[in-house]
C-alpha cells in the first residue's frame, strides 16, 4: 500500500490501518524529511522523524499536510518509543491542526470581538457554524446544531480562532449529552464518537464502558468508538429492548473509571 497525501492525509491513513487492525510499518517522505510509525492494531509502538523519535516524532508525521507513504506490513520496531494507544495522538493532531490553534470537543466557543469579524468571508461550513454563534456554545453541541461532523468543526473552528474571529474558552472533558439512534446489526455495545472517546481517555485515563442516565437511571454500558457520531450514541435493537430504551431519547454519558468502581 503507498500513494501520496493528496486525498487523505497521515491522520487519516493511520487511523484506516488502525481500524483494519493492521501491523507493521506506516513509512513517509515529505519535503521536510523522513519518518516512520509502526503500528500494532490501535496501538502505536514506535516513531521516528529524522533526529527525533517517541511521541514529538509521531505529533511531526501527524501534521504533514503533504508527501507520499507507503505501509509495509508485518515489520517489527527495533526499539519501543511509544506505549499509547493511536487515538491519544490523533486527538492531538486535531487539535493543533490551523497553525496549532487547539480546540477540543467539550470547549466552550463564542464570536470574537476583533475586526476579522466583519471582514471575513465566509464558505458554507462557516457559515453553517456562525448562525448558531449568538451566544456561547460547546464545541459538541455546536457540530450537532450545525449538522457537520465534530472533526470538521473542530478544525474549522481552529482556523477561525486563530484569525480571532471566535474565542475558545478551555474546558476539561466532562459528560455529554448525546442522543439515541438505532443501528442495526451491531454488536452489544454502545458507539460513541471516537473524539469524544479521545478526549475522555486523555483526560481520565482507559476505560471500556459509560455510564448513561435516562430519567432517574443510570445504566453501565461497554463501549467502542465510531467516526462521525457527533451528539449520538448508537445501540442495536437488542440493547434498546434489553434496557428499555428508544431511539430519538436524550442520555448523559460519561466514562465508567474502573479505578472509581473497585
């Protein structure tokens, strides 16, 4: 497998290679240098770029925006520089995405006061995002209310923030309120937007299930992540009937600690 970043870049092939549940070694060549990551299913075991190596390595492959790849599979590391699963990394990428600018999931954003405001043009995406600007706003709850996907928000609204035409206020990952929707066939878990996986895991560490509150209960719920669920959570026909639910319900969903359950 080889091919340039024209149409996806690293980000996005890694996390492709991942899901796939692929070994081996993700290989790139870029105007800038040279790199390497192996990956090991959702775990990345090893990076280098030129001098560097471990997590700064892995975070300058991340960024390219240009350069060709090629992934051989079944090669082996020769030492171990990194011991994370992939999704810690990609949140990061995201969120230094548009010259670094961070903006996470569960941020808090709202219209700046500079000039740029009334001088910026607006594409379609953008636009979308400033009607529902008028007061401040979670970074979640603005791609549910826009309709667009959480990464593409996310880094819209990093480039947006770096010209100072929206203001980001900081805030440590918390609970979610996510909507329910049916898939079927799915295995007996719940999905959740893979961002949002993200954030949590970086915040709080691993953990496999959620809790979920409907009404006066709270539910214990195993858990995958899933790209492009923004506000939703997704369970089969099974789980909804098991635990008495259906679809279009409002849940808040947190991370079930093992440390806090033993």
């Amino acid at each position: 497998m080889e091919g340039t970043f024209s149409l996806l870049g690293p980000l996005d092939l890694l996390q492709l290679l991942a899901r796939g549940g692929k070994k081996g070694v993700f290989q790139t060549i870029a105007p800038t240098g040279k790199g390497a990551v192996f990956l090991h299913g959702p775990r990345v075991t090893h990076a280098r770029w030129g001098t560097l190596s471990g997590d700064e390595a892995m975070m300058e492959i991340l960024m390219l925006r240009e350069g060709r790849f090629r992934f051989i599979e079944g090669a082996e590391p020769d030492e171990t520089t990194l011991e994370r699963g992939l999704d810690h990394f990609l949140l990061q990428a995201v969120r230094r995405l548009d010259d670094r600018v961070e903006v996470g999931p569960f941020d808090r954003v709202r219209l700046g006061r500079g000039e740029g405001v009334e001088q910026l043009t607006l594409n379609p995406d953008e636009l979308a995002l400033f009607t529902h600007l008028g007061q401040p706003i979670s970074v979640l709850d603005l791609a549910v209310a826009s309709q667009r996907p959480l990464r593409t928000v996310m880094t819209l609204l990093g480039h947006l923030a770096r010209m100072g035409v929206v203001e980001v206020e900081r805030r440590a990952p918390h609970t979610a309120k996510l909507t329910l929707d049916l898939k079927d066939p799915l295995p007996p878990y719940a999905h959740v937007d893979e961002i949002l996986i993200a954030a949590w895991r970086l915040h709080y560490g691993r953990f496999d299930h959620v809790h979920a509150r409907v009404g006066e209960r709270t539910l214990r719920l195993p858990v995958r992540g899933s790209e492009n669920l923004g506000g939703k959570m997704l369970l089969g026909t099974g789980q909804l009937i098991m635990h008495e639910l259906s679809a279009g319900q409002e849940l808040m969903v947190w991370p079930a600690l093992p440390s806090l359950e033993t």
